[in-house]
C-alpha cells in the first residue's frame, strides 16, 4: 500500500470498497478495491482470486486494465485503471441517450466483447452497473466475477451465471449456452441506452422470466434503420437467429468501428465453426440436456464454479420513449435494487416423476401430462432463480450456541449504547444473520439475533439517516428471506434423515411442522419476535414485500404462514402480524395476490375461517381482519372467493359496523361498502 496515495472512496458494495488513489510512481489516478476476508466464505474468497486471474490476462483498451493485486492477513487488494464514471451515472442523469452516443458506446462494447469472445472468455453478467466511461467518455468493461474461460474442447456451458434482467432466453429455458448468451445482453444494454429501461423489466423476478419466456419486445420505431436491424439481430430469443460474429463485423451500424486487437486463443469463438466442430457442440448440447433429464437435475452447478458478488440495479419499469414524446426531452430514472451479492447454491433436485399416458388416455390428456412436467419444471426453475436473487445459501456448518449466545448479547449492549457499526455495515451486518440461515441454530439463537436486529427501530435517539442506512443493509443482505428460513427452522420436526436427502432438500421440501399444542414458549416467543420485525419492515419499504413473496416461493412456506394465521389462541400477536403482513402485501403490490391466494387456500395444516378473525375478542384482530376480507374481496380471483366466502362472514363484517370500537366499525363499514355491490357478497352457503 506503500506504493499509493489513497485520496478518497469511489464506492461501496457487498464485495467490499473501492478508492481513488494515485500510483506515487507515475502520478497517475488508479483505483483501489478493498475487499475483506472477514466474514467470507473460502468459495468467495477462491471466486474473487479468479477474477483477478481473468483479468491480469486480459490487454484492450475497451476493458478496464488490472495493473496489481495483493493479499493481507485480512484483505484482498486489487488495483486497476481508473474510469471517470459509470454508465449509470449517464442515464441517471439523461433518462436516455440519443442514438448517435449510444451507436459511439455500441463500437467500444462490441470492441471489447469481441476481445474476450476472441480469448474465448465469456463475461457472463453484462450490464450497465459494469460498464465504466473514461475521461474521453470511451466505455470500458469490468466486473469479471462470473467470467469464464472455455477450454478448447468445450463448446456450451450449463451452470447459469448474471443479472436476471440481462439474462438470455435460453438460460431461462435450462439449455446449453455459449457466447450467444453475451449477444443478448448486449442487446438488451443497448435497448435500455435508448429506450431508458431494459426490453422487459419488474421488480418481481418471478414477472421477470415469465415476461421473458412469453412476452414479445416492443420496438421502438423513431431510431434508424440500421440501429433497429442490428438490435433485432442481437435480441432474437432463438440464440441460432441470433447475428454471428461475421454478420456483427459486417452490419452497417458498426462495421469499420471495431478495434480489433490479435487474439491469442487458438480457437477463438469469433471464428465460423468448422462442420466437424459443430458437430462437437451439437453433441456436447444433447447430452448436456439429456444428462439434465436423467438425473433430474434443473441448472447443475459444477463444483469448481465460483460465484463471485454482484449488484444489480434496474430502473422503475415505466415507459422512457415513445412516438409521441420528444426524443430531446430528457428525463430522470429511479433505480431500485433487484438484486444484490448474486451467488448460486446447490444443485437443485426435481422430484417429479415422468408423466405416463394411461392405455385409452385421449390425446389432449397426454398434452396434459406435458404441459404439467414443464410446469413442474418450471416450479423448479422459477424457485432456483428466486434462491439465487435472494443470494439464500442454508449452512449447515456446526454451530457454537454458547458463543454465539454471548456474542450476540454483547452487540445488543452495544446497540442500546448507540453503537451501530454492526449493523451498518453489510460485512458485519451478515455475520449477524448468518445464525437465521443455520439449521444447527436453536431457538434461543434465533430469538436473540433477532431481537438484536429489531432493538435499533426503537433505541431512542438513533437518526433517521442511521435508520435509512441499516435499511438499505438490510435488503441488501437479504434480511427478511432469512427471518422467514428461521421462521422455518423454530418450527421444524427433528427427525432421523436418510443419508441420500439433501440438507438443502429437507427444509425447502419438507412440509411437516410442530404442531401449535408441541412448541415449546421459547419457540413462541421466537417466531412472536421474527413476525414481528418481518411485519415492520413489509411496512417501512415495498422491496422487503418482494423479498417475502420471493422468500414464501422459493421457501414453500404456504402451509407454514397459513398455520401461524391460525396462531390465534396461543400467541394472538403472531396471527395479528401474519394478517397484516398479507393485507399489505395486497394492497401495496397486488400483482403478488396469487401467493397470498395459494396461503389462504393451503388447508394441509388446518382450515382457515375468517369468520373467526372476524369474531376475534381483540379489537386489533377484528380490524386487521375487516382491512383483509376487503382486499381479498377485491382482488381474489372469482373461482377462490366461492371456496372461502359464506354467510357467517357477510353477517359478521355487518355485524361489525356496530363494534364499540370506532376503528373496527369504521373498517368493518369501508369493507361493507366495497363489496356489497359485489355478486358474491350475497352468495348463500348451505
């Protein structure tokens, strides 16, 4: 460190810091990453040494130069050349940009791409958020945690890596990918340049594939002809209608742009294939995919794989560019985070069977047997997607319960002191939750790190800018999916598993919990506070909303949320949180009312009878229950209101509008009124 001159930070991230420093040799401004060892995995740690393999090889003048790396007893350092800004910055500030500087942008990222294609490297995570701008604004590409390099003899790859926003169709579809995959992400960073939003966007990841699975992208029609051409080229959702490396050299919006350097690969992936080499990789596709349906096994990830952390940011899916706008009108875009520190787990195991058409079973009904594998499948995609989002990695690594008790205790100490560095920092903060993800955690842990988490939203004196900082921490470590995973863990059956289960599989799977007659108090008082502080932050933020419904899928905890509702007589506090975890759930996002949906309807555990909550003796209950029953009549699907509406809930909720509490009467009368009118409002029940 003797060597440089630190003059301030750049940024900060799950990874670590970066600084502006200048190298005391030259005088030139280089940048210096500081990543930590504490708290870190030896997975992480072997991921970030091999980005800096990858990119000490890598020499172009579109991709950000590593000049050093070295190691402490606590840190990773890494120095680079620095870049001015982000292409974030740019479309922060323009909304959009014209398609003359996005065409100049397109040359250095095609020129880059074209490097590492070449080298037969793949980036694997093209975004904006990786993509710096020098003093002279010419692009330049970083971030190579998911970088890899392909062997000559291997032509497609399987373990998915990247952004969900950026992440090609074919990735989607569990296939094979090669460097068509990088293709895509281009083009959608190009169609976001312009447009001012990526080609399909939500805040749900769930939305997010099946917008790219079935929807088709709307093209803009005010930009060029030849700008248009090549981003149909790039975005075709077939990766073989995709443009070849010839076809992108020769195509009009870039041709005689491209900086082309001599590549070193003997087989560079620029090169045409011979018939006999695509003949290899035709092979190496089918039995990659037969390999997948034999063992069952949905986005395999190789053992030596190395997930690097990542962050990713994407703007609010609103309409940036139309006809009918002026295209020099610029406009701001808010970013909101969709995901954070992405890193893969454990292969995930399938446990469907093969459909089997019965003898005399008439063909739409063998259609049927197909279409319910791949929605099967698709179940399985869609929760190993949500795992990944989530960065939600279950350790069943021993626990030291005694220690752990005295460590958590001792920072609670130093929170109610106004000490708050624990949880201000994502590093720190992590090392906290970690004991929620534990299935070797008990239930005094579990309650512990939770209060610990809890006690700083009612320390006296704590600023709002500290409040909003451990906020922002806390989505970004995934806090809430993890409070949902203990949720899981207080309430578990202990029983011998056989050898061939998976750990992973025996909490994501299991559906048998505790009974509400077998737990134990401190188990109640667990979950009484884990609700509690899950319930706080559904209110404080809508991101802690997508996280939950994201959690509840990935997690399969219908059944589980469906029996805490009906906590009622042991511990009223849990079912009152419950309810008002949903009721906001619905009325903020609406779009997410099939998860609330499938819990109401989830009756493996017991019936759920709103008439009860309805009849409730705390005034509390009684409310929440009236705001629930409103939106339920509101946004329940007609087929779900028949199963659960009768008779004893009309007279109730009219009933209450005499309460003698005004806050009951008055929700009890707003949710007469809204659904009265309504055909099954007065649907009798025998």
């Amino acid at each position: 460190m003797d060597k440089y001159e630190v003059i301030g930070p750049l940024g900060e991230g799950s990874f670590g810091r970066v600084y502006k420093a200048k190298q005391l040799s030259t005088g030139n401004f280089v940048a210096l990453k500081v990543i930590s060892k504490r708290g870190r995995s030896t997975k992480e740690l072997k991921g970030f040494r091999r980005e800096c393999e990858i990119q000490r090889e890598l020499h172009h003048p579109n991709i950000i130069q590593m000049l050093d790396s070295f190691e402490t007893e606590n840190e990773i350092v890494v120095i680079t050349e620095f870049a001015a800004k982000e292409l974030t910055e740019m479309l922060n500030e323009d909304g959009y940009l014209m398609e003359e500087k996005v065409q100049q942008i397109v040359w250095d990222l095609v020129s880059a791409l074209y490097y590492l294609h070449s080298n037969r490297v793949l980036h694997r995570d093209l975004k904006p958020q990786n993509i710096l701008l020098d003093v002279k604004n010419r692009a330049k590409l970083c971030d190579f945690g998911f970088a890899r390099n392909m062997s000559t003899g291997t032509h497609v790859l399987t373990s998915i890596k990247g952004t969900p926003l950026y992440m090609a169709p074919e990735l989607i579809d569990e296939l094979p990918y090669d460097y068509n995959a990088d293709l895509w992400s281009l083009g959608c960073i190009i169609y976001e340049l312009l447009m001012g939003t990526p080609p399909f966007c939500t805040n749900s990841i769930l939305h997010l594939i099946r917008k790219i699975k079935t929807e088709q992208i709307k093209w803009p029609t005010f930009l060029s002809p030849d700008c248009t051409s090549f981003l149909k080229g790039l975005l075709q959702k077939d990766p073989s209608k995709r443009m070849t490396w010839t076809q992108i050299l020769n195509h009009h919006f870039i041709k005689g742009h491209v900086n082309i350097t001599k590549s070193v690969a003997s087989m560079p992936l620029t090169s045409s294939p011979s018939a006999s080499m695509q003949e290899v990789k035709e092979q190496q596709r089918k039995e990659s995919i037969n390999n997948k349906h034999l063992k069952g096994v949905v986005l395999k990830h190789t053992p030596n794989e190395i997930d690097a952390p990542n962050v990713c940011k994407a703007v609010d899916c609103k309409p940036k560019k139309s006809e009918n706008i002026d295209k020099n009108k610029s406009r701001s875009i808010e970013e909101r985070q969709i995901s954070n520190a992405e890193k893969h787990n454990h292969s995930t195991i399938s446990n469907e069977k093969p459909s089997i058409t019965q003898k005399g079973a008439k063909p739409n009904d063998e259609k049927t047997n197909i279409d319910q594998e791949k929605n099967n499948k698709q179940d399985v995609y869609l929760s190993k997607c949500l795992k990944e989002k989530l960065n939600f990695i279950e350790d069943h690594h021993p626990i030291e319960p005694e220690e752990w008790i005295v460590f958590l205790q001792r920072t609670i100490k130093e929170v109610i002191n106004g000490e708050f560095s624990s949880l201000v920092q994502p590093n720190l903060t992590n090392i906290i939750v970690s004991p929620l993800r534990n299935s070797n955690s008990n239930s005094q842990i579990l309650t512990i790190a939770t209060k610990l988490l809890s006690i700083v939203f009612v320390v006296k004196g704590t600023s709002e800018e500290t409040l909003e900082q451990i906020k922002k921490v806390y989505l970004e470590v995934k806090l809430l999916p993890n409070l949902i995973y203990a949720s899981k863990l207080l309430l578990r059956v202990q029983k011998v598993e056989s050898s061939i289960e998976s750990s992973n599989d025996r909490l994501t799977n299991s559906k048998e919990y505790k009974s509400l007659e077998s737990l134990e108090n401190e188990e109640l008082q667990g979950l009484e506070h884990l609700f509690m502080l899950v319930c706080h932050l559904i209110h404080l933020q809508d991101d802690f909303i997508v996280q939950f419904c994201d959690a509840v899928v990935i997690l399969n905890v219908f059944s589980l949320i469906n029996m805490l509702l009906g906590f009622t007589k042991r511990k009223l506090r849990i079912s009152i949180d419950v309810m008002s975890i949903l009721t906001q759930t619905i009325r903020r996002l609406p779009e997410n009312v099939e998860i609330v949906e499938k819990i109401v309807l989830n009756n493996s555990v017991s019936q759920l009878r709103l008439e009860e909550f309805l009849k409730n003796s705390n005034s509390t209950m009684r409310e929440r229950s009236c705001h629930f029953v409103l939106l339920l009549g509101k946004y329940f699907q007609k087929t779900t209101l028949d199963k659960i509406w009768t008779i004893e809930i009309r007279d109730t909720l009219e009933a209450l509008m005499f309460d003698s509490i005004e806050s009951v009467r008055n929700a009890a009368e707003a949710t007469v009124a809204e659904l009265k009118h309504k055909e099954f409002y007065a649907k009798l029940h025998e």
